[in-house]
C-alpha cells in the first residue's frame, strides 16, 4: 500500500491555523489529482484544498476541526488506482449520463458539471440543482459565475436542494417557535471570521489611543449631482453612481493631503503610505468583511463603484481571495444602509483611522441666517491617537465635509 499524507499547506504569512469547514469528497471516495476534497476556512478566506494524488481517500480529520498549518488533515491509498478498476469506471458513467444535460465538453472527468465550492454555496443557498447548469470553468466546472448566471436567469427550477432545506429547518425551529414561559437554550460554535472579529475588535480597543470626533454633512449638492447625472452615468458606465464613491475618493484626496491619517505604527516606527487603498467594510452572512479598493487617489467615481460591486459580489459569494483581504491604509463604513444616526467605529489595525457614514435625514439647519431643511449625515472618524492629534483628525473631516458638499471641488481636484 502506498500513501500519501495531506496536510494543511502554508497559505500565507499571516495564516497559521484554518478551519476544515467542509467535505468535498467522502471518506473512502476514488479521487483524482487536483481535485478539490475539502474546503478550508482561514481568517480571510475560503479555500479549497486539492489532492495531491490519484486514489482512495481515507478522511483524518472531520469538519469544524481547527488545524494548524502541517496538520494531517487526510491520507490517499494511491496503489487504489490500479486495484479497483471498477472504482473509476462508475464515474465515468454517470459523467456520460449528465453531460447532454450541463452542455459540457464531449471528454469528461470529475469536474464536469461539478461546482465549486463558491458555487455550491450559492447554488445551495438558492435551491438550485447543479444537473441543470452549465459549467463554463475548465473541464466542463462549474464556477461561481455560471451559479450567478442561473440564478439571474431564473431558469432552473428548484428540486433536489428540497430535501436539505427540510434537514435544517428543524434546528431554525427550535430557536424561531417559543413557547410560554420557554426557558431554551442553544450552544454553537462561533465561526472562525467571527472569532477572529472579536480578536480585532479587542486588539483595537485594548491597544490603540482610540478617540472619535464628529461632524455633519449637508448631502444637497451631491444629492442632486446625482439627480441630474445619474441617467448619463449609468448609460456610459453600466453602474449607478452612489454615494460611497464620493466619500472613497474625497478621502483618498485628503489622506494624500494629510500623511499622518495615512500611516501606521509598527514598533517605534510609522509607516506611511503615498498611495490611498480604502478598505469598505461589507456586511454578509458570517459576518463583517473589509477587502480594499487599491490606489483609490488615481480612479475615477465609475471605477470606485465597479471594484465596490465587484468585492461586495465576492464577499457575499464567499469568494474573496487572501489577496482581495490584504492590505489598506483607511477604512470607510456606512451603517447608514441598516439606519444607523450616529456611531462610533471600531478601528481596522493597524490602520490609524476609519471613517463612519450614517443615514441621511431631513433636518432644520441654519443657512445664511434661515432656517431651512436639508438632507444630513452625521459622519464620524475613530483615530488613533498616537499617530494622529485631535487637531489633524478635525481638520481631516472638515476638509472631507467640505468636499461632498461641494463636489464641483472634488471633480476639478481643488
């Protein structure tokens, strides 16, 4: 018998343990080189891990396990190859059977009309059977695009995911229906992004100087910016022009303005950067996300909404990358899409600064000697006080506040 032993690979400088959240392949199934047998969650990321070798796949560690990296994680019996043939006949089999129905490529192989584990989240999160989608990846594979796509289309119909939906609903129950007087209780484990969440939320608050200062925009010129433009700016862009794009690029200008928001501490030393990579935070299902938009002082408002709709789309496909995680000189916020008036946000470390948008409400405010109503926004910048004196933090947000309210500025970079 020959083995080969799988352990959990080196995947970044930073990672040092990841959690097996998921089987691909059952113990005691015939796998082929390079394809994916499990999937891993790091502190940022989901990732697949692939075979090493063709044969029979002996499970060692089980889901939910934690692993550090060099962790055994499955062992596969390669002499299988040549001694079950039949083993690897069936596949090739059923792959014939299904190929007229995903449209795949005439020469089949495991990954035909198989998903990827992106793409089976989504295709399980919307009851969509992967026999009727058409796989676009290598190999006939299904990726999280060809999932997007036929949710999109509305063209399959849900039947197989049925079956699981009913295997989960009791747990939801047991929370969802109280009873009088129910005293019930339930013990989950916390997912590895949520407790690396609270590691950060702790770290910032224990570790930083952090102080908050507040001001409040009148959002009316860039309001109606937006009224007026908006047709022609989708028409040319395929994107609508929201608000997160002004507020990316008023601070990028103003961070380059002023470094010391800009920077960082690491030891005795500040690091500071001569370049803007905003990190947006991003809510999804297992929790907050915050993937940078790279070199945000040399795009334009259109390719600050593209690369805002291109992480969201991957964050909340559970498809973001290390690389997508990585990184970032600032952090913006908006807990105004969930109501939010006012808040105090928690630093993003070891970035020095992060900005809070709010909802935009009509409020009497004094122009010009009268009183007038106009749409507000209560913005708030949580700063490290260390590296940045309560000074410079007011006059980052007021030179932010007075780039929004007046946006011709901020076009004609004056």
């Amino acid at each position: 018998m020959s083995i080969v032993e799988m352990k959990v690979p080196v995947i970044g400088e930073s990672v040092t343990e990841v959690t097996l959240s998921q089987w691909l392949k059952k113990n005691g199934d015939f796998v082929k080189l390079d394809e994916p047998i499990c999937e891993f969650e790091s502190d940022k990321a989901t990732l697949e891990f692939p075979a090493e070798a063709s044969g029979k796949l002996i499970h060692v560690a089980a889901e939910g396990d934690d692993l550090e990296i060099g962790t055994l994680v499955a062992k596969i019996d390669t002499s299988a190859t040549q001694d079950a043939p039949t083993t690897k006949e069936a596949p090739q089999k059923e792959e014939k059977k299904e190929t007229p129905i995903a449209n795949t490529a005439p020469t089949s192989n495991y990954a035909t009309g198989h998903p990827s584990p992106a793409a089976a989240k989504v295709l399980r999160e919307n009851n969509i059977p992967s026999e009727g989608v058409s796989g676009t990846g290598r190999d006939g594979r299904i990726t999280k695009e060809d999932a997007l796509q036929a949710i999109e289309n509305k063209s399959i119909t849900p039947t197989k995911p049925t079956p699981k939906k009913e295997e989960v609903a009791p747990k939801k129950a047991t929370l969802a229906v109280n009873t009088n007087f129910s005293r019930a209780e339930e013990s989950k484990k916390m997912s590895r992004m949520r407790r690396t969440i609270a590691k950060r939320l702790v770290s910032a608050k224990n570790n930083t100087a952090m102080l908050t200062t507040f001001n409040e925009i009148d959002m009316s010129a860039l309001m109606e910016m937006r009224k007026k433009y908006q047709d022609d700016f989708v028409a040319k862009f395929g994107i609508k022009l929201g608000f997160m794009s002004p507020f990316a690029k008023a601070c990028a200008k103003v961070l380059l303005e002023m470094p010391d928001v800009n920077a960082f501490i690491d030891g005795e030393e500040m690091i500071y950067h001569h370049y803007a990579d905003i990190s947006v935070a991003i809510s999804t299902p297992n929790g907050l996300v915050v993937p940078p938009i790279r070199n945000v002082e040399s795009l334009n408002l259109a390719e600050i909404e593209h690369a805002i709709k291109e992480l969201a789309t991957k964050a909340r496909n559970n498809a973001l990358t290390l690389e997508d995680m990585s990184g970032g000189t600032f952090t913006i916020t908006n807990g105004g899409i969930f109501g939010s008036l006012l808040s105090t946000p928690i630093l993003n470390e070891p970035q020095s600064a992060i900005l809070g948008m709010h909802s935009i409400q009509d409020r009497p405010v004094v122009v010009n000697g009268n009183i007038v109503i106009r749409p507000m926004m209560y913005v708030a910048l949580s700063y490290d006080h260390r590296i940045i004196d309560g000074s410079s933090a007011v006059t980052f947000l007021v030179k932010v506040k007075n780039l929004i309210e007046d946006p011709m500025k901020l076009l004609l970079d004056l």
